[in-house]
C-alpha cells in the first residue's frame, strides 16, 4: 500500500508520542482501557485535521486538548451512578509509605476522585494550566475550578494520609 508523505509522518508521531499521550489520557480517565479508549479518539480526530495543522511542534497540545474535550463530552452524557448513603464507609490508614509507593498511591487516589476533580487536578499540575484556561476547557467558571481544585487536593491528602492544609512557609 503507497502512502501519502503525511501519513507517514503522522505515524511516526504517534510511535514516538503515544506512550506519553497514553499516560495522560490515563490520568483524565483513571482507567487504562477508558484512556486506551481515549487516546484512539483524539488520534483519529488528530487524523483527519492533520493537513490543517501547522505547527507540528503544537502537536502534542492539540491532542490533549481533543482529550480534554472528548472526555468532558463523555462525562457530561454519563448518569449520576453515586448515590448518598446513611452509613459511612470504613476509614482506610495507609502506614508509612517508601518514596516507590507514593506514586502508585497518588495514582490510586486519582482514580478514586470523581472524574471532574480529576479531569481539574491533571489539567492543573499535570499539564500546569491556569485556572483561567482550566474553565475554558471544562466549561465551567474560574471560581468552580479553585473551589473544585481546592476539594480534590483535600480528598488526595486525605488518601495518602498527609494533613488536611499543607504546611504555611
């Protein structure tokens, strides 16, 4: 099969970029098979505006942001599935941790976070977006994001045992 140059090129960007692009859709997600899921979607949108793309070096933001925006999508179509309860569930103590388990420990507690505070938690300190363009990309205002910013950094404290305000300087 002849292939156009540009096919070629995308190819390429997805063998060099895709293990990266994979472990931030699986940070929006908190699932692998959701990011796996994820990531193709972005690809193929990335796909077909490839020829209207100019800044290849922009290229890596523009599949992240068709990340965003189609896990956003997802989430909004998706029903209510938590419901409150009467009974509280069973408090969890993590011992003391090496630095290895830390990571995984955050990860964990990442997946555990509704997928909004998630989805404002890795646009923040993982693609280290303002809060300003953290509203744009959720569609949601400046004070949502500091407020929902504010409470998923409580529940990842909370999680990997640490106190519930980080220390003054």
């Amino acid at each position: 099969m002849q292939t156009t140059g540009w096919e070629d090129e995308f190819r390429e960007y997805v063998t060099t970029r895709g293990p990266a692009l994979l472990r931030a859709a699986h940070q929006l997600t908190g699932h692998p098979l959701d990011a796996e899921d994820l990531l193709q979607n972005a690809l193929a949108k990335t796909y077909q505006a490839w020829d209207r793309i100019e800044d290849r070096g922009a290229l890596d933001g523009y599949v992240r942001r068709a990340m965003v925006n189609i896990n956003i999508s997802q989430w909004r179509r998706r029903k209510l599935e938590e419901y409150p309860s009467d009974e509280l569930p069973e408090v969890v103590t993590h011992e003391a941790v090496s630095c290895g388990d830390v990571h995984e420990l955050l990860e964990q507690a990442l997946e555990e976070l509704p997928e909004r505070m998630r989805a404002a938690i890795v646009l923040r300190y993982y693609e280290d977006m303002t809060e300003p363009e953290i509203a744009r990309t959720l569609g949601i205002s400046v004070g949502t994001v500091k407020s929902t910013v504010s409470r998923a950094m409580a529940k990842l404290r909370g999680a990997l045992g640490l106190p519930s305000q980080p220390p003054q300087p």
